[in-house]
C-alpha cells in the first residue's frame, strides 16, 4: 500500500505539478510585468500602514477587515509545516530545498494575489447578508457560462478540501513535540490539542477571527526573534550557508554524515513540495476568508495575498531553514520537529530549544486548524446555500466535530502503529488534487484578472488609489 501511495504522489507531485505551479506563477508575473516585485514596498505600506489605523480591526460583528481577514489566511498558513514540514524536507533534500522553496515563495506571491484578487471580485452575499466567496465561487460565475464540465472542477476541488480535515496532521505533529519534552503519550497530547482547538472553534467565526487577530501576530514575532537571534551569533557563517543552499539547489547531493544524499529531481520537487504546503499559494484556500473582507477593491485585498507568502515562506520558514543550515544540523540524520529542536539548542540550549520549539508548534498549529475552520465553513455554506436548514445543520456539524477530525491520525500512528509515511502520502495526495483544479482555473481567468488591474492602476497611473471595481459581475 505505501508504494502505490508513494506511486501515486510520485504522479501527482511530478513534473506536471511543479511545473505548473512555478509555470503559473511565472505566467501571472510576466503579463503583469512581475508586479508583485515592483509593487512590494507599495503593496507593505498599503498593508501593514493604513492611512486609517480603523481600518485594521472591526467591532461590527458583520464586517470582517481585510487585516482580519488576513490574520485568519496567514494564520491558516503558518502551521506545522514551517517547523517540522521545513525540517523534514531540508532532511530528505538537503539545503538546496530552501533555494526552491524561495524561488516557490517568488512567483506564488502572483499566483496569491491573483486567486485572492479573483475571490473578492466574484463573490456574493449570502442569506444572511454576509460575504462570501472562493474558489468555488469564481469556478461558478467564472467558468459557468462558457465550461459546461465547471460542476466537475467544483466536486474534486471540495473532496479535496475536506481530504484535509478527515487527516489533518496537526494534532499529531504537535502531541510528537510535547511528547518530547513531557514524555507523555501522544494520543492524549493530541487529544488536549483538539480541546483547545474547540475552545476557539466553538465560538463561531467570529472568535475565530479575533483569535487570529491576537495570536498570528504574537506568534510570528516571537519565532522571528529567536530564530534572528541564532541566526546573528552564527553571521560570519551567512555567505557560506547561502552559497551552499544555491550550489546544492541545482547539483544532486552526496550522502554526508546521516544524510543519505538527493537528486536534483529529489531536491526541486521536495522544495516546491513543501513551498506550497507551506504558503498554500495555488491551493486556493485562504482565498475563501480574504472574499469575506470589507474591502474597497479586490486588488487591495490581492495585495494581502502578496503579504501572506511573503510573511510565511520568506520570512517564517527561512528563519528555520537558515537555522538548521547555519549551525550544521541539516546531515544530522535527524527530522522533523527534532531537527529543529537540535538546530535552536546551539543559541538557546536544550532544554530551552525543546520547550520553545514545542510551545511555537502548538501555537502555529492552533491557528492552523481554527483558520481551516473557516475554509471548511466556506464550502459548506456554497454546497447548501440553496438552502438554509440544511446549510445551518451542516454548519452546526462542522463546529462541532472539526477539532476532533485530527484525533484520527494520532490514533493511526500511536495507537494501531500504523507507519507514519501512510498519512503524509493521503495529505500529498490531497493537497494537490484542488491545486490542479484551481491553477487550471485561474489560467482560463487569466484575462479577467488582467482587466481587473487595469481598471485599478488606471490609465497612466503608476498605483492605483483604490476606487471600486468598474468591472462588475452580475
């Protein structure tokens, strides 16, 4: 079963794939003359310096901000994968991994802010008067009138999706890590995981909001001062580290002390892999919390798109590659959430490397979860919006049982013994069945993307004030 799985990813995470994520990443960023890069410092100030400092957080229980909305996607991103996802992969590819990753991070701030851009433009209201919107939504309104097969990009692009909360591996990835530093069983570590996830969760969206607001910030800070603080006292190692990630991104690597050496294909694919696992740039699932912002135009809210990769792969997961290449961990022969461990033991010691790592993966994986939450919340209301019984049991459902759904891989693993690798080939697996589906679609959407742009810098005009969209959807 494990090598028709790893079979099966081996397809799906080939050529095909990555060639299309880089490709479509390239795509948007030549016809737009890689605005994402030119636009960058516009596109901070515009983010993170509001000319309305109101405008960053809302006590209108009907309005979510696009700072909000963008706390809960990055949120949502910054997980697992920039600790233990990042370990693992420098572990399997060596640091050339990190080179990819970036070159991933590069073009998905276009193909971010291109999905989020097209989120927000064909979204709707719903019955409660709410916005709504996503993948689902711009496959519909975009794709309906002109594809007749759109249903079947709907249906795989959801199965998807849910593939995502029936094996979720957060609560696993962090009952391993406290388990390291408490030594108690996982299935119980996990299983408190899941009760804190419900604390958030059960309180609606609206607490799921507010709890992104607070933590994604706090959280992201303290990583980036450690991590920073490692990465200074090893400074004079900067310009071998770098040349070494560069070098080793296209050369295959030889076995060194535990590591058992890489092709080239090994380390792209592993890279871009855990890129998008990472920024989920592509994947189409933050997209469904930016279409719920009060935004003036949906190109701002792309800009937020821009942020969102930068601040997680850039920023987050090169403070932990760098980390484990500077002090010389990466061939250690060691993993995952233990490789980091290792890596920050050298500045921070131990014990203290131990607990710290341990309490950064459970918040980031809190965060995780309950930001899901929302995507998971996104669909279910598209699927039933026809109707509003069935759209308010399935909801009813989804709160309750979402924090639990991540009980099923600690229960695989610590208890039936069943081989970790199983999980993570299903996660591989179902990762990249809606990102196929979404990057077909933002292809065929390619134009009006462009339109819409346009109609926001204006003729002649450097940057674009903001005024509303004049390219309007019926």
């Amino acid at each position: 079963m494990e090598q028709f799985l790893d079979y099966i990813v081996g397809i799906l995470w080939g050529p095909t794939l990555l060639i299309g994520l880089l490709g479509t990443g390239i795509y948007f960023s030549l016809i737009t003359k890689f605005w994402q890069i030119r636009h960058f410092f516009d596109s901070f100030r515009f983010c993170f310096f509001p000319e309305k400092r109101g405008e960053m957080l809302s006590a209108d229980k009907a309005k979510v901000t696009p700072y909000q909305a963008a706390c809960v996607a990055i949120a949502g991103s910054i997980g697992s994968g920039n600790i233990g996802g990042v370990a693992s992969a420098i572990a399997l590819g060596g640091p050339g991994v990190l080179f990819w990753m970036w070159m991933t991070a590069l073009v998905g701030m276009m193909t971010k802010m291109v999905e989020v851009t097209l989120a927000v433009y064909y979204r709707k209201l719903d019955s409660d008067g709410r916005k709504t919107g996503g993948p689902l939504f711009y496959i519909e309104r975009g794709l309906g009138s002109k594809f007749k097969f759109w249903g079947i990009f709907s249906l795989l692009f959801t199965v998807g999706i849910f593939m995502q909360l029936i094996l979720a591996p957060e609560a696993y990835t962090v009952g391993e890590s406290l388990h390291e530093v408490t030594g108690l069983r996982i299935i119980y570590l996990s299983a408190f995981f899941c009760l804190m996830c419900a604390l958030v969760i059960w309180g609606g969206l609206r607490r799921v909001i507010g709890f992104a607001s607070f933590m994604m910030p706090l959280m992201s800070v303290l990583y980036i001062v450690f991590g920073a603080y490692i990465i200074l006292i090893n400074i004079t190692h900067i310009p071998a580290a770098i040349a070494l990630i560069v070098k080793s991104a296209f050369t295959p690597m030889a076995a060194v002390g535990g590591f058992a050496g890489a092709s080239f294909m090994l380390i792209a694919r592993t890279g871009i892999a855990r890129g998008l696992f990472s920024n989920e740039a592509g994947w189409g699932t933050s997209p469904m919390v930016h279409a719920t912002a009060d935004q003036r135009h949906p190109i701002e809210q792309g800009m937020w798109g821009v942020m969102e990769v930068f601040i997680d792969t850039i920023v987050i997961c090169t403070i932990t590659g760098m980390v484990i290449v500077l002090t010389g961990e990466w061939n250690s022969g060691v993993s995952g959430s233990t490789l980091t461990i290792n890596a920050f033991s050298h500045g921070l010691g131990k014990r203290f490397a131990a607990y710290f790592i341990a309490i950064s993966l459970f918040l980031f994986s809190w965060t995780t979860v309950t930001g899901w939450y929302s995507y998971f919340h996104s669909i279910l209301e598209y699927v039933f919006r026809n109707s509003t019984p069935m759209r308010r049991t399935a909801l009813r459902i989804l709160r309750i049982t979402t924090p639990f759904f991540g009980l099923l891989m600690a229960y695989m693993i610590d208890v039936l013994n069943t081989n970790v690798s199983y999980a993570w080939l299903i996660v591989d697996i179902s990762s990249s069945v809606p990102t196929y589906v979404n990057l077909i679609v933002l292809l065929l959407l390619s134009k009006t993307f462009v339109a819409i742009l346009k109609d926001y810098e204006g003729p002649g005009k450097l940057f674009g004030l903001g005024e509303y969209c004049k390219v309007k959807v019926d």
